[in-house]
C-alpha cells in the first residue's frame, strides 16, 4: 500500500486539520471533535445546514462548506458514521435560532446516528428538519441501506438547499425544497479498480482486470453486476439508459459526471461527450453540466452519473452564488 499519510489511525483528524490551514479564512474545527464548520457559524438569520458521513468521499462533505452551501460537516472514520455526539456539536454550532437542516445520504449507520443527535437538540429546543438521499437508482436494499443508497446526487441537493437557507428562507422552506431535490435527483456509477482501505491496506472489494463493476456503491457495496470492460461511449449508454428509465425526466437537467477518486478528467470528459448525444437524441436539454471529482471513493476508478429534473426554481437555485471550496459559482 503506498498512500500520502501518516498514522493511518489519525488520517482523518490530519485531514481535517490539513483543511482549516487551507482554507483558514472559510473553515473552523470544533476541538476534540472530527466537525468542520464555517467560519462565520453561525450565521444570524439563517436555517443551519449540515450533512456528513464517513470520510474517504472528499470533497464531500467538507469541501461544501460555505456561503451558499452547508455550513457544517460532520467527518467519520473512512466508510463510517459519525457518532452521534458528534453530530450534536454540529447542530448546535450553527444554530442561529431558526433551526437546524441535516442532509443524509441513506446509509443505516448515517441514519440512525442522525436522528439520535436529532432528538438531542431538540431536547435542548433547537429545532431539526432531516431530508434522506437515495439517488442511487443501481440497487435497492443494499448491504448498507434499506432501499436505495446516497451518492453523488447529494451535492446537488447541498447546492440546492445550501441557496435557500442562504437566501434567509424558513426551515419549512428549506425542507420543501431538499424534498423536492431529493425526488428530482438520480444516479449510477460503475468501477474499474477498488481501493485500498487505509487502516488495513487491503482492497474493499474484487475485481477482475478486465471486468466493471455496474452499479457499484461508494463504498465497494455490490451494484448489478460485473461484466467485461467496454468503451466509453458504451458506459455512457449504460448510465443514461438505466437513470432515464426513472421516467422523471422531461425539459430541462443538469448534469454530473463525477469520478470516483482515480479517474482522469480526461476520461470524464470523454464520457460526458457521449452522455451529452444521447440526452439530446433522448430530447432533454442540458441546463448546467459539471464535470470532476464531487464525491469519491478513496482511489476507486470509475464515475458516476447524476441526472437533476430542473424547473425554473431550482435552476435559480443551482445559480445561486457559492462560495464553497468544492462548489463555487
């Protein structure tokens, strides 16, 4: 195993910290704690907005804090859910009094340990909203969920709902509009290579050389199959075909394809020339298009594919002004 760090027990409280000395004038760490928050936190007159999850998925979470964005980020061991504390220091750092929105990719640990921080706060009488993401249209009842998995599609709803709790709007707003971007947003992905876990420096999974994994989960979950390697003018079409088949998407998307740690943009790009043809030939309109790493697996190669059904408020709210690392416009 070669990897850029240090003890692999303390990978991510060195990330976190590698982080604020980044981006010193944007981030703050709550001490003791794996939270990152922004720095101005919390922000009088606005609905609090976190999310997070287990770390290895960079830039998410923290590389979406910021004006317009979340406005903390709680960080798990790699592939594993914050505790509940933790998630609990979050809340109450960026409580303004309006109430606090948590965004949660629908993983059981993530799940549960939300909700019992949830119920934490709101025994101190903070109030909570929470908003599930299950974008992931390979597999239902995975290894790690009841029904289908979080994944890519979650940055778009922390830019959507980042725009309407930076606009000043209600919690009650903000959860009408996670819940519209949650039922407007689907994905896929396929892999190449597992990664290396950092602790043990074993692969999270098994793949042949000359195999993809269809539908594969961020973490190395099962997806659909694994089937012989093609072109990727023929992954594209697998992607599209089998997020189309939703049958949401009429007019108007946005687009991303994003890479799973290991990708080259130039291959990402490649992919999305042909993402673009079929779209068109399938009568939809790309609105916005972003290409790039939005959330990994650790050194995975392999991409994914998020569709977002667009109407004019929610384009109004992509182009919403953000100001996070990860995410700017």
């Amino acid at each position: 195993m070669k990897k850029i760090i240090n003890n692999p027990e303390y990978i991510v409280r060195d990330m976190i910290d590698g982080m604020v000395a980044a981006f010193p004038n944007k981030l703050r760490k709550i001490e003791g704690t794996t939270v990152l928050v922004r720095k101005n936190a919390p922000v009088e007159g606005k609905v609090g907005l976190i999310s997070g999850g287990g770390s290895g998925h960079e830039p998410a979470h923290g590389g979406y804090i910021g004006r317009g964005m979340l406005d903390a980020a709680v960080a798990g061991e790699v592939f594993t859910s914050p505790s509940p504390d933790q998630i609990f220091q979050a809340i109450k750092a960026v409580d303004s009094g309006k109430g606090v929105f948590m965004i949660i990719k629908n993983y059981t640990g993530d799940v549960i340990n939300f909700e019992m921080a949830s119920e934490m706060a709101e025994a101190e009488g903070i109030s909570v909203r929470k908003v599930i993401v299950n974008d992931d249209v390979a597999v239902e009842d995975s290894t790690a969920t009841t029904g289908r998995r979080g994944v890519a599609g979650t940055v778009f709803v922390h830019k959507l709902v980042g725009a309407t709790a930076e606009k000043g709007c209600s919690l009650d707003e903000v959860k009408r509009i996670a819940e519209l971007a949650v039922k407007n947003v689907r994905s896929m992905g396929i892999a190449l290579t597992p990664c290396i876990m950092p602790v043990s420096g074993e692969p999270g999974f098994e793949i042949d050389e000359n195999e993809m994994g269809v539908g594969i989960g961020i973490h190395g979950e099962p997806g659909i199959e694994h089937r012989k390697m093609v072109q990727a003018d023929k992954i594209a079409e697998i992607l599209v075909d089998k997020v189309l088949d939703e049958k949401i998407f009429t007019d108007d998307v946005a687009v991303m394809v994003n890479g799973m740690g290991a990708t080259p943009e130039m291959e990402l790009f490649i992919l999305n020339n042909r993402v673009q043809e079929l779209l068109l030939e399938k009568g939809l309109n790309v609105y916005r298009t972003f290409v790039g790493d939005y959330m990994t697996s650790m050194e995975m190669a392999g991409c994914s594919l998020t569709l977002l059904k667009l109407d004019e408020e929610l384009k109004e709210l992509l182009d919403y002004v953000s100001e996070a690392p990860a995410f700017k416009v």
